[in-house]
C-alpha cells in the first residue's frame, strides 16, 4: 500500500500539472488502476472487499456453526461456544478438513452481524428501574455471598441500594418499601428484567402473568411496571458500579443492619458527584424526580412471604427446607407461616404463636425450648434427650438446683425443675434466674420455694416462706432454752 506522499505527488502532477495519468504511470511507476484510484481518493482508502471472501471448504459446514450458534443463546454466557470448540466439534462429529482460522474468521464476523443494537433514550422525572447484584462481604467474621437490591431513578442518577442473605420473593418487597421509604415517594414506573420474582409466567402474546406477591405489592403502591431489556442498561450500570465502589475492598461488619446503614450512607455521598455531561449535580437533579413521585400510602407493604401449613406431630413447621418449632399445645393445627428477611413469624387465626430469627441453611431446624417444657412436664424422661433443650444456655445454678430437687425427690424432681423453666413463659430469664439464686442460698429448694421468689422480687417484698406449705423444704425445729443445755457446756469445758 502505497502511502499518502505518493498519492500527493500524483494528484499534484496530474490535477496541478496537468499530466496525464497514462503519463503519471509511467513517470512513477505505477499500473494505470493504481493511478486513477488515487486520482480518486485523496488519501489510502485503505483495503475493500467488494464481496465475501470464497470459503469453499468452510461453506457445507456453515449451517452448522449457525445451528451452534443459536443454541448458545439458550444457555449461559461462560458456557457458550468459543470459536476453537466449535472447530473441533466440526472436525470430529463432521468430518471437516479445513483449518482453524476460517471457522475463527467466520464466528467472528456472524458475532459482530447479530450483535444487538440499542436506541438512545430520554429519561423523564419520577421513573426506576429495578435489579440484583451479587457480591462477597464479611458478616459476624464469616465470608458470604450477598444480594443487593439496587434502585435507580434515570433521570437523576440517584439511587438506593440494600443487601440481603439471598434473593428471595421477601427480599424483592423489602427493598421496594424501604427504598420508598428512603425517597419519600413512589416511582410512577418501574422497568424489570423477566425475574421469577415477578414474572410467574410470560404468555404467547408477550403479556406478563404476575406473581401473587407482586401483584399485592403493586396494588398496594400504585405504580405501573414495565419488563424487558428498553432502558434497562441504567440499572445495570448501577449494579456494577457499586459493587466496584460501595463493596471493594471487601466490607466486614456484624451484621446486614451495619452493613445496609454503610449502603445507605454511600448512596448519601452519591447525591453530591457531579456526572460527566450534566452541569448540576446527582442531588441537584434529584430534586425533580422526587417532585414527581407518587405518595406513600399510610401504611408500608408487608414485605413477606406467606404460607399456610399444618403443625407436625414434633410440633414442627416447615418453610424453605427449614423447620421451626411452635407450642405444643397447636400441634396438628392450621397455621400461616410469614417470613421475612431476617424473621419468621407463625400464626394460628389471628394470634402469633411463634417467633423465629430466620435460618438461609438446608434442612436446619430452629427450636425455641420453651414450646417444649408443657410437654415435658409430663413426659419427664425424654428430658435428657430432649432435642429443642441442646445448646439451651441457662447459668450453673440451673444444673445445681436441679441435682438438689432430683437427690430429694428422685422422678418428682424432675418434674419441679422442669415446671422452674416454664416461669420463663411468664417472667424474665434474669428474673427467674436471680430467683434461684436466691433458693439456693436460702436452701428452699422447690418449684413453689422459686416461684414465690420471683414473685416477690417483681412486687417488691420480702420473701415470707410458710413452712407448712412446703412440706419438702427442709424444717428448723426451735426449742426453749434451758439451763441443763449450759451445764452440759461447762462439763465439757472442764474436761
């Protein structure tokens, strides 16, 4: 390829000086197409292909890369077809004699003619769009994946992001009511993706069929919800960009409520950048999205999911692979199980029965011991074996007053130790314990000895035992004094 000082000299010689090309030819030495090409062009136009290159040897296979191709639309981006796979499969499963290159230049070039394209867009005030990240942090000194809700208002850049142990129908509300709650308002549009989460079903037509979880949540907000891909790189754009600035390095904190208060502190700062191509600043901006948001109801969503279910007969109810205990005396009985983000909450009718922290592990059962003891009550010898009891942390004075009631009543014992625990339905934990404390030193040791205590440090009197009624307290028999018992004293003196 000839360089532009050459296509200089012939245009000039020519155009300038009025030689012809026939003459330019031969004064340069060029072939007479090279000299009318750059009395053409004013500089190289560079290399043009008039027409797709022949492959003969690739064309009988080209179907077959197309078919390739298209199937990996279907699957996974890390497991798509690289161009040397796709030969390799041609040769062995095909039969085909030609060289890597070609089938590499061939994907190469379908790649770039199927590549999609996008429209600019306008972003009007008062609209979102809606996504999840995922990213590594470090909660309560354990590493973790987490799942960030991001909201993003296009027309600002501003935006609202929280973390969750996963992405779950629960998670989805939560970050709706609390990033309503963080902007004062209601977007009057939302854009998704096709999420599970929302989308139960796309139909034939392209209609969307909602999830029951969404539908409540967009009754109750008011706000009209798009789908699809059209203006969604915002979002997208979100996603990475805090996980590249929000979550690098790494963050460590106690729990998601640290972490999420840091979230929501960064979205904060946000507010104060100033983007390339805007002369006002993100918070700036923001000031007309927030003016045309829809309000908030009075009341906030209830951001859970709900299930009904029945108690087993270990008084168990199932909910995400997970079991949660509930009192015994609902065994067998309907209940509605609602979890959220970090709680599960049991109901039977309109009464909570049950208050669990929620569990993100497999097959994990979460007790609370107290639902157990009305039964144990009765069933004194599973005590030792009892399931919801491991892992029970109760002071040392528990173990001790329990040795005494079993050494002075044997079976009985147990069932007074055990009716001890259950003033734990009623009253403190450090009430009932600094109760049988007080047992012990006093050695009153009984359920009815600790009972009576507690009751007397709630009210504020002192305890008044009437022996009488505590006929396995131990007696003090107080006699009148006499004046042999001294005699006896001074004969022992003088001996």
């Amino acid at each position: 390829m000839y360089k532009v000082e050459m296509y200089l000299r012939v245009r000039r010689a020519c155009f300038v000086d009025g030689m012809s090309a026939r003459e330019a030819a031969r004064v340069y030495g060029l072939h007479r197409d090279t000299v009318r090409k750059m009395l053409k062009y004013s500089v190289p136009p560079g290399y043009r292909r008039d027409r797709p290159p022949n492959r003969p040897k690739l064309d009988p296979y080209k179907d077959v890369i197309d078919q390739i191709l298209e199937m990996d639309r279907g699957v996974p981006n890390k497991q798509h077809h690289t161009a040397k796979r796709i030969y390799e499969r041609l040769r062995d499963e095909h039969g085909f004699a030609g060289k890597y290159t070609i089938v590499k230049d061939y994907v190469r070039e379908r790649s770039r003619r199927t590549r999609e394209m996008f429209v600019p867009l306008t972003h009007p005030p008062g609209h979102a769009q809606c996504d999840f990240g995922e990213a590594l942090v470090v909660i309560g000194g354990v590493q973790r994946k987490a799942h960030y809700f991001a909201m993003d208002l296009p027309h600002s850049d501003g935006c609202y992001v929280k973390a969750y142990p996963a992405e779950t129908t629960e998670a989805f509300c939560d970050g709706h009511v609390s990033a309503f709650a963080f902007l004062g308002g209601v977007p009057q549009s939302i854009v998704y993706d096709n999420t599970t989460l929302a989308v139960a079903r796309i139909l034939g037509d392209g209609r969307r069929r909602r999830t029951r979880v969404f539908s409540e949540l967009q009754s109750h907000y008011l706000f009209e919800d798009r789908f699809g891909r059209p203006g969604k790189g915002k979002v997208e754009g979100l996603v990475g960009y805090v996980r590249r600035n929000f979550l690098v390095p790494i963050p460590s904190f106690e729990s998601f409520e640290d972490l999420n208060a840091h979230l929501e502190q960064q979205c904060l700062r946000r507010f104060e950048t100033r983007l390339r191509g805007h002369s006002e600043t993100i918070g700036e901006r923001l000031e007309r999205d927030l003016e045309a948001l829809l309000p908030l109801p009075a009341v906030p969503y209830d951001a859970s999911d709900k299930h009904a279910t029945r108690v087993s007969s270990l008084s168990l109810v199932r909910y995400r692979t997970n079991d949660y205990s509930v009192p015994v005396a609902y065994g067998h009985r309907d209940v509605l199980v609602r979890g959220y983000v970090h709680e599960v909450v049991i109901s039977c009718g309109s009464q909570v029965i049950a208050r669990h922290r929620r569990s993100y592990e497999r097959d994990d059962f979460v007790f609370n011991p107290l639902h157990y003891l009305p039964l144990l009550e009765h069933k004194t010898g599973a005590l030792d074996q009892a399931a919801p009891l491991v892992g029970w942390e109760l002071p040392g004075e528990f173990d001790i007053l329990r040795r005494l009631l079993e050494s002075r009543m044997g079976k009985r014992g147990k069932r007074e130790f055990v009716q001890v625990l259950r003033l734990m339905e009623n009253f403190p934990k450090q009430e009932v314990h600094n109760a049988v404390r007080d047992s012990l030193s006093l050695g009153a040791v009984s359920f009815d000895a600790v009972k009576h205590l507690v009751l007397c440090r709630i009210e504020g009197r002192p305890p008044r035992l009437d022996m009488e009624l505590y006929p396995y307290l131990p007696k003090a028999n107080v006699a009148a004094t006499s004046t042999r018992d001294y005699m006896t004293l001074l004969a022992g003196s003088r001996s």
